[in-house]
C-alpha cells in the first residue's frame, strides 16, 4: 500500500488515484495485482480514444464517453447491494461493472485523466459526481446513473433528497475535491460496510489507515478503540481511547469515556 499511503500521510496528490484504490483494495484482496488492473483502465481508454477526437468538443466527448461506459461496457449503479464492501474494490467494480457512486466516478474520471480531459471529482454530499470543466462547457456527470447530466440545481437537489438536508444553494458542496480526499471517503466507505457486516479484523484494517492519515483526529482514535472492544482487544482499546482524550480535551462524551478506561484498568490490573 505504498501509494496509497504516500497519497494519505504525505499528501502526495501525484499518485494515480486508480494505483491508490487498488491498493486500498488489497484488504479485501491480499494477493490482487494491482497494475492488471491499472492495464485494464489503460485499454478502456485506449478503446474510447478510437472513438472520440482530441479536437471533439465536451459534448461530444461525454456523449460518447456515456455510451461507451454505460451502454458497450454496462457500468451500472449497484441499487440492489449497495452496502457490499465489493463497491468500494476498484477491482471488483471493473470485473462485475457495478459499484458505488464514488468508485463509478473514479473510472469515469481515470479513463478522462488518460485521454487529458477536464475531469473533476465533486465530493457532494450523500453522492459522488464528476464535472466536466474546459471552460466553455460545465456538466455535472452522474456515473452512479448511467453518466446523465445535471445542472448545479438538479445537484443540490439530489443531495437534498440523498441525505435529508438542506443544500438548495450550497455552491460550496459543488467544488472538486482532491485526490487525498477521494481516497479518505473511499476509505470510510468500506469501513463502513465491514462494521455492517461485523467484519472486525477488515474493518480494523482500514481503520488503521484512517488513524495514520488523520493523527491528530481525536475521533479516528475512539473509531479504533471501540473497534477493538469488539473485538476484546482491550489494552490497545485503552490506549486508543486515552490519545482520544488527549487530541480531545473538550470531548462532549469524556465522562464516558474516563469511565470506560477506568473499567478497562482495573480488568488490565486483574490480569497482572
């Protein structure tokens, strides 16, 4: 996972972000290769550049990016298993076409890096979409929904619907996002779908990445403490929960959590 955490600790924004994901893929793939994969991207984007032009206006060029992807290829929206941490292996998405908004936009996005076109990741909240921007022409793209184009309103109002808050307005939520943070959000994702699941040792995995990208982030650390009280793995639970109240001095559940520590000591002294 060297890229990968060269791009999470360092910030090295020049990693390829699909070398990035198909590292992170490895915790539920151990033994992937990632640049099959890699190669794989390569010749999708060989293929579409025998299709469009690089003088082919944007248009042009998401019209037969969409076809090629969502109606030759087949990507599709994973509406029928969507919490399943295979929608966050990039491998597993290029091999069965279906996967999360994010990981759909982030092959839309790696076949655009490769034949030069001003793609961008628009981290919206509650659905990842890709932005078309040479400036002439700005067109949100909805990977996740077989490439159709939004404009910003239609966005917001997703969002809106997606996560039940009010983002009618809220240009900020419309801005790209950086590699780094792709990566970060990927992360959670398929964290979250461990925890789902109750795959503990995964999830733990990829919380340990959390912690090594963040570790200033007093929240990472309570993540992995009571990750590890599931799984019994208590004195590194207490040392988790400590450096919690360390980075977190003002923490609204530090009377819980001193409490909790206090009940892990005493069982640590029993056992000595």
């Amino acid at each position: 996972m060297k890229g990968l955490r060269d791009l999470l600790v360092h910030f090295n924004e020049d990693i390829p972000l699909d070398v990035a994901a198909l590292e992170l893929a490895t915790v539920e793939f151990p033994d992937l290769d990632v640049f099959w994969w890699v190669e794989l991207l390569d010749s999708y984007a060989s293929e579409l550049a025998e299709r469009v032009h690089p003088e082919d206006d944007g248009l042009t060029f998401i019209h037969t990016t969409n076809t090629y992807l969502f109606e030759e290829l087949g990507f599709r929206g994973n509406d029928g298993d969507y919490y399943s941490p295979m929608n966050s292996c990039l491998n597993q998405v290029l091999m069965e076409r279906t996967g999360l908004p994010i990981t759909l936009s982030l092959v839309y996005l790696e076949i655009g890096r490769r034949l030069g076109r001003p793609l961008f990741g628009i981290g919206m909240p509650g659905h990842f979409l890709v932005e078309y921007d040479d400036g002439d022409l700005r067109r949100f793209i909805d990977p996740f929904h077989q490439g159709r184009m939004l404009e910003a309103e239609e966005c917001l109002a997703l969002a809106s619907r997606v996560t039940g808050l009010d983002l009618a307005g809220n240009q900020a939520a419309l801005q790209p996002v950086s590699k780094r943070q792709m990566a970060l959000r990927m992360l959670n994702n398929l964290r979250a779908a461990y925890l789902r699941r109750g795959t503990w040792p995964k999830a733990l995995q990829v919380q340990d990445l959390l912690v090594d990208s963040t570790p200033n982030e007093g929240t990472e650390y309570r993540q992995r403490g009571y990750l590890r009280l599931q799984m019994k793995l208590y004195r590194e639970a207490a040392e988790d929960l400590d450096r919690y109240l360390e980075l977190s001095p003002e923490a609204k559940d530090r009377a819980e959590i001193e409490k909790r520590l206090r009940a892990l000591q005493r069982w640590m002294a029993g056992m000595n």
